[in-house]
C-alpha cells in the first residue's frame, strides 16, 4: 500500500517524463476502485482476480495474501511503445518493495530527453 502511496506522489513527473503508471493486481475490480478512491491514486488498476496474468509473467506468491491466496509479487517494469522492457525490478518476496526514489531515477535515466 505504501509503495502506491508513493508512486502517485510520483506520478506527475512520470507523466511529465510520458510514463503511464499501470497496477496489476490480484484484486477484484471493485476492490481496486475501492482502495483507488480511499488513497486518491490516479493510476490505471487492472484487476485480475484468479492472478491468471500474474501466474503466467512469474509475479504471484502463492498462499501469501490473506486466507492463503495468492498475492502479487512487488514488481515494477518500465515498458517502451513497442512492448520492450527497458527497466524491471521484481521481488521474490512479498515484503520487498523497491525504494520509490531509485524507480524514479531509473525512469529518468532510460526516458528523459
């Protein structure tokens, strides 16, 4: 919850930067539209309950999400106009999240002019 918290505050520069901040989650839509609306996040929210999309790119933790389900691993990617990956963290732990500052300077790095 805190690392979104801290990506919107970010999302203005990434906007500016023209990086779009997408959320994949292990969640009901309208859970999503729930917790969008309680922390005022911007971001685009896809919803994908059964974590089918989760499974199939490796970013599920089983058993780790409340009542045993399965949860997503924090994960962040910087993907171009093509599809390309140009930057990703991902954790293979569901307590780690990437410092929020260091995503932004990655950004940076890979899109500013």
């Amino acid at each position: 919850m805190r690392e979104l918290v801290e990506l919107e505050a970010i999302r203005p520069e990434l906007e500016a930067l023209e990086v779009e901040l997408i959320v994949l989650a292990a969640e009901e839509p309208a859970a999503l539209r729930e917790l969008a609306a309680k922390r005022a996040l911007r971001a685009r929210f896809l919803a994908d309950p059964e974590a089918r999309e989760l499974t199939r790119l490796g970013l599920v933790h089983e058993g780790a999400g409340p009542g045993g389900r399965a949860i997503a691993l924090p994960t962040q990617l910087l993907i171009d106009a093509r599809g390309g990956v140009l930057w990703s963290f991902r954790s293979t732990d569901v307590r780690e999240r990437h410092p929020v500052a260091e995503t932004l300077a990655a950004v940076r790095q890979r899109v500013a002019p």
